[in-house]
C-alpha cells in the first residue's frame, strides 16, 4: 500500500511540529503549510488523503479552505478540524469536516482519527 498523504495546515509552529511527529510516526507522508494560500497550492499540487486543519490563519481560513477542498475537482479528502474551539467546528464545519482534533493536542485521539 502507498503512503498516504497529510497536509498539515496550522500556523502555529509548535502545533505543526506535534502533528507532523505524530504523522510521520505513523507512517504517513507529510506536507505542511502555514496559511491558507499555501495550503491550496500544497492541496491542488498533491491531493493529499487527509488535511489536518486549523481555522485560524493568515491570508485564507479554515471555512474557506475546506470549501475550496471540497469543490476541487473529484478529489475528497478526510477533512479534520483542529481546533482549541470545539464549537466553531460544530457551528460552522461540521458539514464540511469529516472530524475535530481538540488542542491541546492528544496523540491517541489524533492517531485515532487517522484510522
């Protein structure tokens, strides 16, 4: 079987980090972007298997994002919101998402969604 890919769109550094070592050990291919515009080129030029997605970045956020993922062409991708906001995921992703990784960030739960 292929390694699948995951594109990792957060801002914030550390988070970033903590999702791609978590990812990578478990035997993903990552690709890591930290806004918005950087994450549809990463997505147009890869389609990846699944995006880990924060809703807060610069540039495009993670509404827009995920619509723009999910009108591209037939490509669809697991689509997991990471967020420290639960109810943002609830009142404006849900339709869009295929989950929600709360921060702080617990390696079971993430290795759990990937599943």
């Amino acid at each position: 079987m292929a390694q699948q890919t995951i594109l990792i769109v957060e801002d914030d550094e550390m988070t970033s980090a903590m999702l791609e070592m978590i990812a990578d050990e478990a035997g993903y291919h990552t690709l890591i972007a930290a806004d918005g515009v950087t994450a549809i080129e990463l997505y147009q030029q890869h389609l990846p298997a699944i995006v880990l997605l924060d809703i807060n970045l610069p540039q495009l956020n993670g509404y827009s994002i995920a619509s723009l993922v999910r009108n591209f062409s037939g490509h669809k991708p697991r689509i997991i919101v990471v967020t420290s906001t639960p109810a943002d995921y609830e009142q404006h992703l849900k339709e869009l998402a295929d989950g929600c990784l709360t921060k702080p960030i617990k390696r079971q739960e993430l290795l759990d969604l990937l599943a």
